[in-house]
C-alpha cells in the first residue's frame, strides 16, 4: 500500500499535471486540447498525461487517430483539494 500511495504522490506532485487535471474537470480532452490549454509542446502533455494515466488517475480512449484522456480516479483531485485547503488556511 505504501508503494501506490507513494506512486500517487508522486504522479500529482507536478505543477503541470496538476494544471492538467484541472484542465479534465470539465471533461475529456485530446492531447492536443491539453498542449493548448496548457500552453505546452504536444510531446509534454502526452508525457503527462501518460504519468497520470500509468498512476491510474486518467483513463484513456481511442477516438480514431486521437488518444482521449479523462479523469478517471477522482482521489488525486480531493488530495489537491485537501493541500489547498491547508494552504487557504494558512493564508487567514
């Protein structure tokens, strides 16, 4: 267990794949939607898409020659939740 909650961590503890997933809160994207948004290269964001779906965080679906990504393991978004709870506390 210490190992996949170290797997996690580590998988979310990217500013960019935090921007990531927020990005996917509102739903699915293909890679090329994240570069954009992200202001990214195409090759970083399947990087980090790549991390956060072998993490189990993002599920993947072919849709013809695209590969589309979507938030499947809503745990990681409610730890930054969590972290940025404590931190808006601190803030007070």
């Amino acid at each position: 267990m210490i190992e996949s909650i170290s797997g996690l961590m580590t998988a979310i503890a990217d500013p960019t794949r935090i921007a990531m997933l927020d990005a996917l809160r509102g739903g699915e994207a293909n890679v090329q939607q994240l570069a954009d948004e992200l202001d990214l290269p195409h090759r970083n964001a399947s990087h980090h898409a790549l991390v956060l779906h072998r993490a189990g965080i993002l599920g993947r679906r072919r849709e013809g020659r695209e590969i589309v990504y979507s938030v499947e393991d809503w745990s990681a978004w409610w730890l930054i939740g969590q972290a940025t709870n404590i931190y808006a506390e601190d803030d007070r």
